[in-house]
C-alpha cells in the first residue's frame, strides 16, 4: 500500500508544460536574475535556507559557486533547474519568470557541471547526450559540446572512442576527465 502511495505522488513542479509553464522562450539573452530568493525545505520549514536574495549572472558569464558545505550552492542550481521552488521572489531567465518556463524546456537548454558529475554506465556518446531527444542530436553535435568541454582529444584516446563505456565505478576516466 504504501508503495502504491508514492508511484501516486504527483511532483510539485511537473517535467512537461501546462497552463501555467508552457513557455518555450526564442528570443532569451541567457542571463538569470534572483530577485528576493528566499527558500526552505518542505521537510524542515523552521529552517531558512535562503533569505532574500538577490544576484544577476549576465549572459556568457562564467560563474561558480564556491562555499563550505551546506552553504546553499547545491539548493541554488536546484532552483534553476526548477527540481525545487522557491517560497518567495522570483527567478528569471531573461526577461521570463522561470515558472512561467516548460521544465522540459528548461532541462533540454541549461546545463550545469557539478564536482563530482555522475556518469551513468553507458556509452560517452551516451552521457553526453543524456536528456536531449535523439533524433535532434547528430554526432557532430556531441563532438561540438566534447570539444567545448576539452574532452575530444582524451576520448579519441580510447580504443573504443566515443563507444567507450564508463560510469560511476568505472576506473576509464579520470577524476578530471570525468
């Protein structure tokens, strides 16, 4: 039974569009404002996570998140990939309110590089490509982002290529080319 309970949950902040998130923005310059953030989890309410904050990233910057642990870095990419809302103020990327923004949409067109990135036990050509609809994405294109990442020569290395498998407890890559 209570198994059943949480296949029926339905998510907070849905992975397609609706009414209320259907927006596929064409004309965006990339650039994200927080604009009086203030963020808890729902499993300790008591706690502020975040209070009031504000910060722009302008289109093309290059930022990074740097802080002990626990310091809201994590909660931050969360709120822009829309995996958590914020209780109050407002996100933007551009000139749109993130809400207002198709979560599927979103996924497909922001991308982040954690520390420590999960690879799945797959292919590289595989994981490169993750999330992204196969029949929109060629080969050229996962050489294009590998090449942007600095990561085409080393795959190139392999035997197999881009055919080479890897993933969470493969010892193929290293911590930096992971």
């Amino acid at each position: 039974k209570r198994i059943f309970g949480l296949l029926d949950r339905q998510p907070k902040i849905s992975s397609t569009s609706n009414e209320s998130c259907s927006i596929e923005p064409t004309n965006f310059d990339g650039s994200i404002h927080f604009d009086n953030i203030s963020f808890t989890y729902l499993t300790r309410p008591e706690q502020q996570i975040l209070t009031n904050v504000f910060f722009s990233i302008a289109s093309g910057q290059k930022v990074v998140l740097v802080g002990p642990s626990g310091s809201s870095k994590s909660t931050i990419a969360s709120l822009i990939e829309r995996f958590s809302e914020s209780q109050s103020g407002t996100i933007y990327l551009g000139s749109y309110s993130l809400a207002s923004i198709n979560p599927q949409w979103l996924r497909q067109n922001i991308s982040f590089v954690n520390q420590e990135p999960s690879l799945f036990a797959c292919s590289i050509r595989y994981n490169i490509s993750f999330g992204l609809d196969p029949n929109q994405v060629s080969f050229d294109d996962i050489i294009r982002v590998a090449k942007q990442a600095n990561s085409h020569q080393f795959i190139e290395e392999f035997d197999q290529k881009y055919d080479t498998l890897v993933g969470e407890y493969d010892h193929h890559l290293s911590g930096g080319q992971r």
